[in-house]
C-alpha cells in the first residue's frame, strides 16, 4: 500500500491477502462475466450503471495501487452503456426488493451489486460492494469464499434476524477517512466479542476476508487417529462348505465334494505366519452410478402428484365442491373489475393461478417458456421429454403433425387483464409504484383470506393452485392430461405416456370441461 492517501492520512497495514494481485478488465463482457451474465441478460445494463456509479464514487480508492483497475472499470462500464443504455430496469424481487432474488445461485455477486439500500445504509453498503468487486477480481479469491462473501454482504441489510444488522450498524461510512483502517478496527473488536452467534461469526469472517483478515475463522474438529487398523489375519486355509451330489445315478455320486468360497491369494503359504490384510478397504467411486441424483430427487418429489391424479376421485378433498368454485369466481372477478390497481392486478394473477396451475412466484418472475397471445389465449408449452409423439394434432388416418404446444382460451374476464399487464413474450408488467413483489403476494393472499368468509369456504392458496391438476384427474385422459397440461420440466412423466399418443383435440375438450367446472 502507499504511505499516504491525497488527503495525508497514512494506510494501515492490511491482512497478507489484502494487497493480492488483481487482474484488470480489458473488455466490458470480462467486466458481465464476473457478475455471472452476458450481455445478453436483463441485468446487463442496470449492473453496468451500479458498477458505474460505484467506481466514479469510490474516490478513496482512486489513490490507492489499484487505481488502474478501477479506471479500467470505469472506462468499460462507460463503452457498454454508451452503446446499451439503460431503458428497462428489471422489477424489485423478494423480501429485499433484489431484482436478481430467487436466481442467486452462481449469480451471488450480481445479486450483491442491484441490492437495493436506504439513503442511511448507502455510504456503508457502498463500501462493502467496491470490496466485493475488488476482492473478485484477486486473483487469489476462490469461488466459494467469494459466492459466501456475496451473500453475507446482502444479507447484512436484513432486519429479520437481526443480527448481522447489529454489526452493520457499527460499520463506518465509505467517505470517512482511512475507511479500510476504521473497517478494520470495527471488525476486529467485533470478533473480539464474547458469545457471538454463528450468523454474527459468518457476517464479521466474510467482510474480514475482504480486507485480508481472517476473523472468527472456523476451528477443525478434533480427530482421533486410530493407530491400530481393524485388522483380520488371512485364513490359512480356503473357505469351503460340503455341495450335496446331485447326480440322479447314485454310483455317479461322489461324496466330500466342497465348494470354494474364497480362492487361496497368491503367494499363500500354508506353512508360514498368517499375514495381515486390511477390512473394507474398497473404495466406491459414486460418479460411476451414472445418473443425476438432483434430478432423481426433484422427480421422486413430483411423484407425488402424479400419484394423486390417479388416486382422485369426485369426493376427494383437494377438488373444490361447486360451493367453493362459485365463490371464488364471484371474488376473482370482482377484483378484475375493481378501479384498485393492485386490487385489479392481484385478482388477475390469481385468476391465472388458478387456471393454469402455476404459482404466483412462477408468474411474477418467470413462465417457463409459456407465452399469451393477442386473442388472449394463454400458450401451454409441453415439458421437453425424450418421447416422441406426445400431441399429436387432428384424428384423420394418415401421417400426423407432432406439436409442442397448446392454446388454452381463458375467460373474457381476464382479456383485459392480459392486454394491460402481460406481454406476447409473457413478460409481466406490475402496476407502477406496486413492483415489490411481497407486497403483491401479501395482498394475493388477503384477497384469499376474505374469499374464505370466516372459514365457510376452504379456499387456501395451495388448494386454488392445484385446483385444476385435481379437475383435471377427473378427465378421461387422466395423468396424462395432468402432466402435459400442468407438468414442469423437472417432473416425472407418468408411465402411461410410454404408450400412447394423445390428440390435441382431447387435450382441448379435457381443459374446456375442467375450466368450465372452475369458472362457471
């Protein structure tokens, strides 16, 4: 580090890893690669304009060694937004508003940068993400360490529990003078603190590591070595067990006749000391079994339903009685006639919900691929499966067209909704000043609450959204209506699919009837 900053104060000495080599960006996709995106994505623009913003105000860094690697930040953040400015900024997710909430996963440091703060929190937080960004680009900064960096620093915003927010609070601001020295200072007494809790030791090692201390570091187990190996002297003599004759001639018979059970190894000798060999010494090497154990489980889970589109029957519990359609109906389209827009908007999402089987954080973020189309018909596109001939269009004899996907038409009510609010891509559009998406499942779910009548109606969440999966069973194509119509691409097809070719047509006339049960 130098001995000085431009405003005289003197650097204090770091952690060894503080002042590790750091690579510096030559092209602004090296710059979106390190967030874990292309410049394709919906976050390219918006993380560009944060990493920006952050390195123009990073002014106590600009003196600093490493001030090369921020003006190549700057001058690349710069080129990509001169070309790609910003016009879409992606909707607030989650109980921190994080637009990148529910895809962390390999994306931490970009979850990390578009996390949303208070005009109080911003000096701090902002000085924890120019870490972030200067400790992914060490070179000694291992993924792991850097993915749990990321998601420490994010969640150190949180409220609820409150304790990495009680250590955030003692944080200094990023504009104070010698902010790497006061940060560090916080940090270690901090650490130094008696009874600290496992998040509170997560929190204070994850920044540490960002300044090149290693701070409530985590302590091995003691082993017990076991010096003598559980050992069994080889047999002297083969394993062997007498082999009833089972010649049908008894002259042919020939008695004392043993099978070997365990061959004599070689260079066994009968005369000398037994030697020693070791037991369970074999290795299994489980990448060998050749088969994806997450997908494994993802389906034995998905079973489950599959399982009950077979089981249900007209009395079964999870299909809603006439009584409960009815109600619900009469509420649902209530909303969509109200002049709230968040009443309006809710109450169509729920209407979706329930008619196509998809959850409300499934609509809000992401339709896997399912599309609404100008005439307001909502576009089902089948689970990829290796089986050919799933759909098959038309009942005339001859060659027929194997198709990928289905057009359901959905109520009148709901043609107005989908004009206003869903794209022919299918991406979803919120009411303006309503993007946080709790507080659109909060009202989801007070609109439910009220649907209920004090407990006359059984109409909780999980029921509304199965509703049509459980309608569905009912149908004469069964499981099989239920997994094309409903099924995800993690889900296990039912056996039955194997074996036979379902016609769009009865796909049709299969949701029709089920819909027509749901919304009368």
């Amino acid at each position: 580090m130098p001995k000085s900053t431009s405003a005289g104060n003197n650097v204090p000495e770091m952690g060894a890893n503080y002042n590790s080599d750091l690579r510096i960006i030559e092209t602004p996709d090296e710059l979106l690669r390190l967030a874990g995106i292309s410049s394709r994505s919906e976050f390219a623009g918006v993380y560009m304009d944060e990493v920006l913003r952050l390195s123009l105000g990073g002014s106590p860094y600009l003196e600093y060694p490493d001030s090369a690697h921020w003006v190549a930040i700057q001058k690349h953040a710069q080129r990509y937004l001169l070309e790609f400015p910003v016009t879409v900024r992606p909707a607030p997710q989650g109980s921190q508003a994080n637009p990148v909430s529910g895809q962390f996963k390999e994306r931490e440091l970009l979850g990390c940068i578009l996390q949303p703060s208070s005009a109080a929190d911003r000096d701090k937080f902002d000085g924890l993400k120019v870490l972030i960004i200067r400790y992914a680009l060490s070179t000694q900064a291992p993924n792991s360490s850097l993915f749990e960096s990321c998601a420490e620093v994010r969640k150190g915003l949180k409220l609820n529990p409150p304790h990495r927010r009680e250590v955030f609070e003692r944080l200094p601001s990023f504009m104070e003078q010698d902010y790497i020295g006061r940060l560090s200072e916080v940090l270690r007494n901090e650490a130094s603190r008696p009874s600290l809790n496992e998040t509170k030791k997560r929190y204070i090692r994850a920044l540490g590591r960002l300044v090149g201390l290693s701070l409530c570091e985590v302590r091995p187990r003691k082993t017990t070595v076991i010096k003598n190996r559980i050992t069994s002297p080889s047999p002297t003599r083969p394993l062997v067990r007498p082999v009833r004759s089972t010649m049908a001639d008894p002259e042919l018979a020939v008695e004392g006749l043993y099978e070997v059970l365990e061959p004599l190894h070689e260079g066994f000798d009968a005369s000398g000391e037994p030697e020693v060999s070791t037991v369970f010494e074999q290795v299994v090497d489980q990448t060998e079994f050749g088969f994806d154990v997450e997908l494994q489980q993802k389906r034995r889970k998905s079973a489950y339903w599959l399982e009950q589109s077979t089981l249900v029957s007209a009395v079964n519990r999870g299909v809603l009685v006439p009584p409960e359609c009815r109600r619900l109906t009469e509420v649902l389209k209530s909303c969509l006639a109200s002049q709230d827009q968040l009443l309006e908007f809710c109450g169509g999402l729920l209407s979706l919900s329930y008619l196509t089987s998809s959850s409300l954080a499934q609509l809000l973020r992401d339709w896997a691929g399912n599309e609404v189309t100008v005439a307001g018909e909502f576009v089902r596109v089948f689970p990829e499966t290796d089986i050919a001939g799933i759909v098959v269009h038309g009942l005339a004899a001859g060659p027929k067209e194997v198709c990928r996907s289905i057009h359901l038409s959905l109520p009148s009510e709901l043609e107005r909704w989908l004009s206003r609010h869903v794209s022919p891509e299918g991406q979803l559009s919120m009411p303006a000043g309503f993007e946080s998406e709790s507080l659109i499942l909060e009202k989801c779910r007070s609109i439910l609450s009220s649907a209920r009548d004090s407990g006359r109606f059984n109409l909780t969440e999980s029921r509304v959204r199965h509703s049509l999966r459980k309608q569905l069973s009912l149908s004469p194509l069964g499981a099989l209506a239920v997994y094309l119509l409903t099924g995800g691409v993690e889900e296990r097809p039912p056996v039955l699919i194997h074996y036979v070719s379902v016609d769009s047509m009865q796909l049709l006339e299969c949701y029709r009837e089920a819909r027509e049960e749901l919304w009368p």
